[in-house]
C-alpha cells in the first residue's frame, strides 16, 4: 500500500479559492492515475488563535499491477 499527501497551509487568506485548489490538485492526481484503487481518505486540520489554518488530506492506495 501507498500512501499520497495532500497539504495546503494559510487558509485564512481567500478560504474558498485555496479549497477549490486543494480539491483541484486531488482531483487532477486521481485523474492521473487510474490504474490505483483507493483504500482510505482521511483529512486533518490544524490551527487555532495564533496559527493560520492548515490542512492535509492522505490519500492510501494501492496499484492495479
């Protein structure tokens, strides 16, 4: 199994654009790759008062060989 991550940092700044070019990026790379079966998403988000929001999204996959 393998496993692909996804991370985007200052989402504070223009919340709805910086989603949509995470959201992009994971789409566009399962575009990519077709011949791999997803096993499991999983997605964090971390921040708080002092720190920018951040957010990663792995993906576990493994390949049709």
């Amino acid at each position: 199994m393998k496993m692909k991550l996804f991370f985007m940092s200052n989402l504070e700044k223009r919340k709805r654009a910086n989603l949509q070019s995470l959201e992009d990026e994971v789409n566009a790379w399962l575009e990519q790759n077709p011949n791999i079966n997803v096993v499991k998403i999983k997605q964090s988000a971390s921040g708080g008062s002092f720190n920018p929001t951040s957010l990663s999204i792995s993906v576990w996959y493994s390949t049709n060989s």
